[in-house]
C-alpha cells in the first residue's frame, strides 16, 4: 500500500526571490527553474514525493508533489501546509467535485474530476454511473493511488474502476503505461446524451470511452440539421452524427479510420431507430473529403470535430496547415448557403486563431462566413481561470455563403 507523510514531516521545497507571485495569483504549477536549487536542490527528490513549498526566505506557500524530472517540477496540491494529499483531502474534493456534477445533470454521467480545476492536479475521472474511469498523468498522483482508489470507494461505492494509466502525457513524467480493472467493468456501457443512447467500450475506446466535453456542443447541433444532409468527419462511434439523425436529419454520413468505431456508429444508430438513415465511409479523414469534393457530393451540414492536431508547442505549424486544410475541404463540400461545425481540441491552438484559420479558408475559397455561436467545454470540465491551458475546446458554428 502506498503511504502517504504527515504534513510536518514533509522535506521543503524553496522557491526563488519572487518567483512566488504566480502562485499567491493563483496558479499551481512551478517550473524548473523556479526553484532555488542551491538550498533545495530537485534531484534530491524522488518522483512523486510530497514538499512544504516555501517562499525564497522561508514562508510557507501549502503542499505540493514534486517530479525532478519534469519541467513542470511541482504542483501545488494543498495551499494549507497542514493538508497533504491523503486519503481524507481527495475524499473532500471529490464531495466538492460531485457536489457540482449533481447540481448540473439529472443523471451520473459526466466528468466527475478535471485534474486542476477540481483541486486535483494529474487527475481526471469519468463517470458511467456505477463505474468510473480513471486517467493519471503525474507522477505525484501515481504515488497516492492507493488513496485515489479508496476515496472513490468511500464517496461513490462503485461497481468498477478502469485505471487508465495510458496517456502519452505520462511519458513526459517519465511514468510506465498500463491499465488495471478493479471490481467488474464490463466490455460496453450505454450512455444516454440529450435522449440519444449511445453503446461506448471503456476498455478500447478512444481516452476514457466517451468525450463529455462536447455535451452542450452537440446540443446546439440539434437546431441546425432537421432535414438536412450531414457530413460527419471524425466521428468515433457516431456522438454528432446520430445525434443530427435522431434530431430529424435526412440523410448522414459519418467518416472515421476505425472500422469498430464505425461499427458502433451503426449500432447505436440502430438502437436509435435511424439506422437506415446513417451510412459510413472508412478512411483517412482529409482522403475522403477530397474523394467526396471530387464526385461534386454536397451536404447542408458538415461536422469537423478532429483529434488535437498541435499536441505540443513545436507542433504549432504543421498544425495550423491541418486545419487550415481541413477546414477548406470541409467547406469545399458544403451546399450553398451550409452550416459548418468546427471544433478543435488543442490547447495551443487559440479561439482566436481557429476563428483566424476558418476566416482565411473561407476567403481563400471566395466565400463569405458568418459566426453563428461559438462553443467551449462543458461544466463538468470547468476552467481554473489562473491556469489558461485548461481551456482547450473550441468550436464554431459558421454559416458559409457564396461571395
């Protein structure tokens, strides 16, 4: 079992002359080259260790867990030098976290923990009613799994547990991948969305089975699609495409590369009753678009809702190509007078900038486009407003005119 220190029996962790301004403003990471390595050098903590994080000349600043080997060194857990990460703190921000998860929906469906914002940094839970998915991303949090595991007993009770510790973030925190079943969690769960059933597989789908942050998103789509011929481009087991179907659409294609996504895409649009209204085409995303601009195919809607094409800094230019590319393709199959749903999950990429990428497509297509909404993460994914990162989804609903 891992064990977690009293608080006052925690090493210190000293930062620099002034470099404790960003925390007293709320933020919680410390950086590398924050720290006063002289009277508290990192490698002489191990990954994951709990410290005292202190000002330069001693003040305390609350708990903390620490990993030499990152450049993210620390993450402030605790501003209260009294309450390190145990068992008890994590049973409280789960109540507080839960607290808020049942004040916002009728039913336990929802992203219970998003690290951060719920005063859990390198956390994420999901839940699927008596079951719950875990991801871990630090090392800090790797070290108190053991509490993490005992907390949710204690708050939840749940039938299962998925520990997913299969992030690529992990690699970063120098943490090994792997996944462990704890209690009984079966290969398919259903989640039900604005009405809409939905088969997921929390054992082989994509990060934790489902993607609730899209929720309000896929809500206002409702409005846009009755009778209309959608396009849905990356659409996993189909959470916009039998969404538009169920909400009235004529007609809609769905396009993934994963022949098992696309098989639960027909199944739920069948346990939906709009199966003989969905069809699908297997294949690479922007292949297929320009196959579908070549036989002159047309849609009144099309959906681009693709994985996050900046996953780090450096990635930043190839990046903004893609979507620059995709986002002229998708309008390239648009009918006149078409609605295009854009969306983007990267963190680096901008609201500004992805509203910049969807102004130059449309010029550089001679088309006229009009913003119609624009979307964020649902509540359950709420924004610690120090942290800016934390806001990573962008979606626009666009109108796209002839010039």
């Amino acid at each position: 079992m891992n064990t977690v220190p009293l608080a006052e029996s925690l090493a210190p962790l000293r930062l620099k002359k002034n470099e404790d301004r960003r925390l007293r403003a709320g933020h919680v990471w410390v950086y590398s080259n924050e720290i006063d390595s002289v009277s508290t050098p990192l490698k002489a903590f191990a990954p994951g260790q709990q410290v005292l994080l202190q000002t330069h000349n001693g003040k305390s600043l609350g708990c903390a867990y620490v990993n030499p080997n990152s450049l993210i060194c620390a993450r402030l857990v605790s501003r209260e030098a009294r309450y390190p990460l145990d068992r008890s703190l994590i049973v409280h921000r789960l109540n507080i976290a839960l607290a808020l998860r049942e004040r916002l929906f009728p039913a336990p469906f929802y992203r219970l923990v998003y690290g951060e914002a719920d005063q859990l940094p390198g956390l994420v839970i999901d839940r699927y009613g008596d079951l719950c998915v875990v991801q871990c991303t630090t090392a800090g949090m790797e070290a108190v799994k053991d509490a993490v595991l005992g907390a949710l007993d204690k708050v939840l009770r749940p039938a299962g547990i998925l520990w997913r510790a299969d992030s690529a973030m992990r690699q970063l925190e120098g943490l090994d991948s792997y996944r462990e079943v704890h209690g009984q969690v079966p290969e398919q769960v259903e989640v039900t969305e604005h009405g809409v059933s939905f088969g997921v597989s929390l054992l082989q789908g994509q990060k934790t089975g489902w993607f609730y942050d899209q929720r309000m998103n896929r809500a206002r789509l409702r409005d846009y699609v009755k009778g209309q011929r959608v396009l849905d481009v990356y659409s996993y087991v189909g959470a916009w495409g039998v969404q538009a179907a169920a909400a009235g659409a004529a007609e809609v294609m769905c396009v993934d590369a994963s022949e098992a996504a696309l098989e639960r895409v027909h199944a739920n649009a069948a346990a939906n009753a709009v199966g003989e209204r969905v069809a699908s085409v297997q294949g690479d995303a922007f292949e297929v678009l320009a196959e579908l601009r070549a036989d002159r195919q047309r849609f009144d809607v099309v959906i681009l809702d693709p994985p996050a094409f900046i996953k780090r800094k450096k990635d930043a230019k190839s990046g903004e190509q893609a979507y620059h590319r995709l986002n002229q393709l998708g309008m390239q199959v648009l009918a006149k007078d078409g609605i295009l749903v854009s969306a983007s999950c990267s963190q680096h990429l901008t609201e500004a900038q992805l509203q910049q990428i969807l102004l130059q497509s449309s010029r550089h297509l001679d088309r006229t486009l009009q913003v119609l909404e624009r979307g964020h993460q649902a509540p359950d994914h709420p924004l610690h407003p120090a942290i800016p990162e934390m806001a990573y989804l962008k979606a626009f609903f666009c109108r796209v005119l002839p010039s």
